[in-house]
C-alpha cells in the first residue's frame, strides 16, 4: 500500500510513515480572510502529531505572532475549532497577500501506532479573488444551484458527475456511499446469513439467522440460498460465575452478599466477604454491562451506522458481526459505573499504589493482512463529572491475525471507568474493508467491581477475612501483611520479603523475595540505601556504596531524526536509580500541536520515563514540545553484576566490550527495572530498562549516556539500556586494597598518599592526603641509629660492672704482696662484703714451699677438681 499523502474518495489521506512529512499550499489573498480545514486523527493520536504553520510574504510564523497576541489579550482567539464526534473542523484567520499553509506530520517511532491514516475531508480557503466560473461536482455528489459545497450521495443513490441531484437505484440494484452507478444485486450465499441465539426460555433456547447487513443479496432467485430455519430447542446452559436465573430463565446477578458457580446463588459463610466481579464465560446473550456499537470512520457518511449489534454472542464466544458495510469499526463497550473496590487490601499510600482490580479478556483474531487490528481503549472521561467528550487512552493495540491469546490490564483506581473493545478490518483505511476478516471474545474477567459497600456484578466466591489481634475481623490486613491460612490473623512477611500486591494475601506463598541488593523490613517495598555487596564473576566479593545516587534524577537525550524539510524529533529521558518517583508530564503550546491540543496533558509517574521532543514551527525552531510520555520503570528488581535478568541479556556489542578482551573489560553493575506493560505486539514481555553503572576511577561527575550501538537507547524496542559512567560505580577499596606512599619531607611535614589498586575507589577518611611531623632520617637510618643507641648503652654497663669488680680483686692482691713477713695479717675485716658471695672464681690459695704429692689419688684428684679453678700463689722467697 502507498504510504505518505494520497487522495482517495474526494479525501486527502495521510499514511503512517517513519518520515517527517509535509504538505504545503500557497494563496495569494486579495483581502484578510481564513484557512477552514476538517480533518481526523487517529484515536491513537498519540504516536502522530500535526502541526499548522503560516507564513506571511516575510516568512514571518502566523504562530509566533499569535502567541504574542494570545498573551496580551488572552480573551481574543484567532483561530476556532468545532468537533463533530472524532472529525474536528478547524479555522485560523489570514492577512492579505501571499500565505503558504503548511500540515506538518510527525511520527513518534518508539509509540505503538495504529494503522489508521490521518484524513482531511475538506480545506476551505477565503479572501481569494472570485472564480470565473463553478466547477462541477464530481461523481456521487451532487448540489443544487448557488451552492458552495457538493452533497455526498447515500447508499442507495448514484449520480454522475455535475448532477444537480442524487438519484435512487432500482430495487434490483445496490449502490453504496457516494456512488456514481448502481450494481446487480446478487443471489444470496450461504454467507449472507449468519446465526442469532434467542433468549433462554422455558429453560430452552434455539439459534435464528438473520441477513448480512446492509442486505443486497437476493433470495428471491432460482439460485439463491434461501434462509435457513431455526436450530431445534436444547436446554439453556448454566448462567455465567456469579449469577442465577430467575424466574422467566434469564440469567441475573446474585443479590447481595452471595455467591454462585453459575447455577443457584447461596449464601456467603459466617467471616467471609464476596468477591465481587464480572466472570463472562458463556455467551447465549450479550451480558449486563455490556453494549455494542459501529461508526463510520470517514466524515462524508452522516448516516447512522445501522447493522444490527456489532457484536453478536454465538455461545461459545462473542464474534465480530458479518457486515458488507464498508470503512465501519466495530465496537464492544464495558461501563464499570459503579468503580472498583477491593474490601481485603490495605489502604493505599502517596508512595504505594496497590491494584484495585485486573481486567482480562481472551480473544482472538482472523484476518486476510496485518492491516486489521483490535484496540483495547479505557475512556479516561468515565470518572470525570460533567466530562463533554470523551478522552481515549490507548491500553493496547494487536494488528492481524492472532491465535487465542490472553491480555490483562491493571486497575489502580476507584474511580468508574468505561472500556472499549474496536476491530478494524483490513483495508478499512482505504475504504476497501475485507469483509471475512473478524474477531472473537471468548472470555472477559473483571475482578473487585463495585464502591466500598456496595454491589458491584456477581460473587463467584467468597474470601475468608482475616482476624486482627483485637478481635476484629473482615478488617484489610496491614500494609506488608498477609493472612495465615489456619490462625487466619495476620502477619507481616519475613525479612527482605514483601506482599505481592496481585495475590489473594492468603498464606506465606504472598511473600516474594526481595532481588538481588534489596532488602526490606515493611514488606511494603525492596529498597537500597546504597550500601551493598556483590559477588564478582569471578566469585570475589565486593563492596559497593551507592549513597550518592539516592534521591538524584539524570535527563538524556538520544539520537535527532531529521527530515528533508530540516525539522528534527528525539527522544529525551528522565532516570532515577532510587525513589522518590519522577514524572514526565507533556509540554506543549496550544498553538503549536493539533489533534491533541483540546486533550489533557498525558502524564506518567516511576522511576523512569521517556518523552518525544518535536520542534514547534516557530522562527528559529528553538523550542520544543514534549509529547507522548511512556513509563519505562516502576520499580527497581535488582542490582547485580550479570547481565542477564529474566527473559533480557545485554550483548557485547551493547556493552561495547568488542573492543576489549576478558582482561581489560571494564567492571559493570547492572540496575535492572522491573519490566513495565506495552501496548506493542513486539514486546510480549513488556519494556524493561537497565542502567550499567560502569567504573571509571578518573571520572569524579556522573555522565549518563545511550550505547554507541543503540542510539535511541534500545536496539530491539523493548530493551532500554543506559549507561552511566563514574568512578561512584566503583567498589569500595577494603583495607589490603591500596597502599600508602608517603611524600617528602619538607619543613618538617611530610604528605601521607592512599593509592588504590584497579577498579576500586577509597571512600572515608582513608580517601584524604595527609600531613605529619617528619625527620630529616629514613625509617631505615632511624631504626639503625636506635640498635646503635641501644648497644652502646648495654657495653657501657657491662665496661663498668667489669670495672668494679676488678677494682676489688686488684686491692686484695695488693694488701697480699704488701706484707714483708709472709704472714696472713691480722684480719680486720671480712674480705667480702656484706652483700657479696664466696664464688670459686674469687678463692685465692696461699702455699709455702713446694706443693706436696697428694698420698692418696682419689683424695688428690677430688681435691684437683674441687680446686682446678682457684688462684695459686706461692708465698716462698725466690733467692
């Protein structure tokens, strides 16, 4: 199929392309008049963005000029806009002379966009020079004389071109919208009928055909099929989980404060509460709450849409009704007016949103090319009062055929809400609708309907109530609690766990453990301080201190695209690793945006999101508008050194390790959020973010960056993958990490330095230089000159005892040799002191005469031994 601008049908048809594109038309204005434009985007209008930009003969923006006034007089509006359902008619007013219009399309490429074209019915230019002459209304239109527009014609009429009016078609022939000529109309096929179940009555229920509509075949043929007859009776099956039939066979929700599997309803037991909700499983008629409807998606059709239900139950399922109408969606609508209410959760805080209710539906799809698709859409304006329009939100978006399959949507407010099931047929775009391409609901689920209270659908069961230690019952366990299946009270969960807020909170199995480097002591929520240790790959352990990261948020922005016009979008991100939440809320001008100015500025609130810049159409395109925030992280799962998480693995090309080997590989902490809900089929597993804390020991800022590989941030669009480069990603150098050099000594103060080794940081008191009193002698002089101190201090002590003590066996000797006669003189005194010991070093042996032979040997060689060490002096005269 063509993409960009086409013209098809007397319209002027924009489709989805990757490309900025834009459409330009001049008018020389011979006085002041005004641009008048219909158009109509996409309900998912916020993947593309249209932008009006006028420019006088000085290229001068209308826009900035309007801005300008806008704010001087803010009651004085020069541009108006009407709204006719999704069509939208918009005036901006001109100044004479020569103007050039410009629609400029942009597309946010990472938002899920819906194969739906922008269409512009009509553009009306006035202030130009009068025409000569009228031009003919083309083929299927018509108008009467004097008339300044052309009339479609309906289906069931055909006119040729310049017809003054439409004309009917023979019963034997068919026309459709805008037609120039009628058709045959052809036998009717088994295909022209299609089953219809009645109503349950008497306990039985049979199925009817009906006609296709619009109904153009003819039965009245030789050849035709003829209408088939009802299907024999057969007993009703059971009612839907939660209701009953009453009286008359049709099936009714229980009343209050009882349950059912689908036959009778009985009472809840005594400490229980109904769970209240929409289980539909079965599909003989069309359930309460429920309605259906089909709309034209071009403006030229002013008729109703008149098929019968867009919907039809068949039993088993609900199926998309055959219809040889053409471009129609086909819509299934789910009004929850009473809200939602889950009577055994706490009560949720600022910082904790717990789900109130989930929302499931199975289905499936069958179609003849991708072009089909089914949108899940939540009305926003549900729960809004005095709410005009309504303000779609696109949930989710499956486009051609899909085999059954399961989609579930979390409900986090109170509020009343409206959903919408719409199946768009392949070709509807164009006008070419494939008519055998249809959709099937087998199953919806809605859980906790209903205001606090009050009654909201039907019980299937009923939920056992815990027990407070006062005595209380069918009062919602705390925050971080869960009900023990046989005490029934409740219990806070176990350290570093907490309650997974989609459980029943009944039993330990509540509890889930926190990830990797979170903990938790509430139970509420996994938390860090920053303060953690991990385990390396190669099994080392180290330390990390992640504090400073608390409470700080980076922005980022990726890659510009640019167009051949020279305008520009990129992508721009706001990231914080720790709570509080960020939000990203759009910002943009009324004047700049079209299609999403008269909707409320879209905003999303986690830890991470994103953000498409566009540039407005100003003078210099200096300023830009922040358009489609998508939430990318709610809540960080894990902090850890692998680069696998769950279903997500980071590829060296991402980590940009080509260029290193196993050595030098820097060492990388992943952040892994946990993933988040997306509305794009390419993504089962949702959008998930990682940051990768990288060490850099040199680099003392935080520098947040994409992947040199993934631009825009993710190469898969599911994966987002940010690096963030720091020496604050580093572990924590332990004590045997670093080593101390110290400095010169000078002037007495010497500089103490800290040396860590690679891929380590040194954090407290370690991490400042310090300065201490010094010596002008190295450790080695000083300790030398200290063992040289000591030993000259031990031999002057040993030199004086020696000293002293030879003193005193100098002066016996003396007083000895000082006596003429030989003899012992007289004893004075004793020769020891009174504080010395007879040692056998100090005897001295006096003898006269020659030393006598001892008689006997023994005696002489005891003596010798006893005396070997005594002194022997002889006191004999030497002649």
């Amino acid at each position: 199929m063509r993409a960009g601008w086409v013209v098809k049908d007397g319209e002027l048809i924009y489709i989805p392309t990757p490309c900025v594109s834009r459409l330009s038309f001049s008018a020389n204005l011979v006085r002041p008049g005004s641009v008048e434009f219909t158009y109509r985007m996409p309900r998912n209008n916020r993947a593309l963005s249209m932008q009006v930009d006028i420019r006088n003969e000085q290229c001068q923006s209308y826009n900035d000029i309007a801005r300008s006034m806008f704010q001087k007089y803010a009651k004085k509006e020069k541009d108006e806009e009407e709204r006719n359902g999704d069509w939208r008619k918009r005036r901006i007013e001109l100044k004479s002379g020569p103007n050039v219009i410009s629609w400029i399309i942009q597309n946010n490429l990472g938002y899920q966009a819906s194969n739906q074209p922008i269409h512009i019915d009509r553009i009306d230019v006035l202030g130009l020079a009068f025409t000569r002459q009228c031009t003919a209304c083309p083929p299927g239109t018509s108008s009467i004389g004097a008339s300044a527009e052309c009339i479609p014609c309906n289906p069931g009429y055909f006119s040729s071109k310049g017809s003054a009016q439409c004309g009917r078609c023979p019963e034997s022939q068919y026309s459709g919208f805008k037609s120039e000529k009628c058709i045959d109309r052809p036998p009717c096929r088994v295909s022209d009928y299609y089953p219809v179940r009645e109503p349950c009555t008497n306990g039985s229920s049979r199925a009817v055909y009906k006609k296709v509509l619009p109904s153009i075949c003819r039965d009245d043929l030789d050849s035709a099929t003829k209408l088939p007859p009802p299907t024999p009776w057969k007993p009703c099956p059971k009612c839907n989980p939660g209701m009953e039939k009453n009286k008359l066979g049709v099936c009714e929700f229980c009343k209050k404060d009882y349950f059912s599997d689908g036959n009778s309803c009985a009472r809840c037991p005594v400490d229980t509460v109904p769970n209240y909700g929409l289980q539909y499983q079965n599909w003989e008629v069309m359930p309460p709450k429920l309605t259906t409807r089909c709309e034209y998606i071009s403006e030229d059709v002013s008729t109703t849409c008149n098929i019968g239900d867009a919907w039809l139950p068949s039993g088993d399922s609900l199926i998309s009704a055959p219809s040889l109408e053409l471009g129609i969606a086909f819509e299934l609508i789910l009004s929850i007016d009473e809200g939602f209410w889950n009577p055994l959760a706490p009560k949720p805080s600022k910082t904790m949103k717990v789900p109130v209710a989930q929302i499931t539906v199975v289905f499936e799809t069958s179609c003849a090319d991708e072009s089909c698709a089914l949108y899940f859409i939540e009305d926003m304006s549900a729960g809004t009062k005095g709410a005009r329009e309504s303000f779609y939100h696109f949930l989710a978006a499956f486009n051609g055929t899909n085999s059954k399959r399961v989609w579930s949507h979390t409900v986090t407010k109170n509020t009343p809400a409206r959903f919408m099931l719409a199946f768009l047929r392949s070709g509807v775009s164009s006008g070419e609708d494939r008519i055998t391409d249809e959709a099937r609901v087998y199953a919806i689920n809605v859980t906790n309907v209903g205001h606090r209270g009050g009654q909201g659908g039907g019980a299937s069961q009923c939920l056992t109530c815990p027990h407070t230690a006062g005595g209380e019952t069918c009062v919602p366990c705390p925050a971080g609690n869960y009900m023990h299946q046989v005490t029934k009270l409740c219990v806070s969960c176990p350290v570093n766990t907490i309650v997974n807020a989609s459980s029943s909170r009944v039993g330990m199995e509540s509890c889930i453990p926190c990830g990797q480097g979170l903990t938790s002591n509430d139970g509420v929520s996994c938390t860090s301080q920053g303060k953690i240790q991990l385990k390396g790959m190669s099994n080392e352990s180290f330390t990390y201190d992640f504090s400073p990261f608390v409470g700080r948020s980076w922005n980022i922005s990726g890659v510009r695209v640019f167009s051949r016009e020279g305008s520009a979008y990129f992508h721009f991100f706001t990231i914080s690793l720790f709570p509080p939440n960020i939000k990203c809320q759009e910002q943009f001008d009324n004047f700049d945006m079209i299609g999403i100015m008269d909707q409320e500025k879209e905003n999303v609130e986690g830890l991470a999101c994103r953000m498409t810049a566009l540039p407005t159409p100003t003078s210099n395109h200096s300023k830009n508008a922040y358009v489609t925030p998508l939430l990318m992280a709610t809540r960080l799962d894990s902090i850890s050194t692998s680069r696998k998480h769950g279903n997500s693995s980071l590829t060296d090309e991402v980590l940009e390790y080509d260029s290193h080997d196993n050595t030098s590989r820097p060492l990388d902490v992943f952040f892994w959020f946990d993933p988040v809900p997306t509305i794009s089929q390419a993504c089962p597993n949702g959008n998930q973010l990682v940051v990768v804390g990288r060490c850099l020991p040199t680099k003392k800022q935080i520098e947040m960056r994409l992947p040199h590989s993934c631009p825009d941030g993710t190469c898969d669009g599911c994966l987002f993958v940010v690096i963030m480069e720091t020496a604050e990603a580093c572990p924590v150098c332990e004590s045997n990490d670093y080593e101390t050099i110290n400095g010169e000594c000078k002037n007495g103060k010497q500089t103490i330095h800290s040396i860590p080794k690679k891929h380590c940081v040194i954090t407290g008191a370690a991490s400042q230089t310090k300065e201490v009193a010094c010596s002008v002698f190295s450790a080695t002089q000083r300790a030398f000159l200290t063992i040289l101190v000591i030993s000259m201090i031990a031999l002057s002590i040993a030199f004086i005892c020696i000293c002293r003590r030879n003193r005193r066996l100098e002066y016996k000797y003396t007083r000895l040799i000082e006596s003429h006669t030989g003899e012992l003189p007289a004893v004075e005194t004793c020769g020891l002191d009174e504080d010395d010991e007879d040692e056998d070093e100090d005897r001295v042996i006096f003898s006269k005469g020659r030393r006598s032979q001892p008689t006997n040997s023994r005696t002489t060689l005891r003596d010798h031994r006893e005396n070997d060490n005594a002194a022997f002096i002889s006191l004999d005269s030497e002649d």
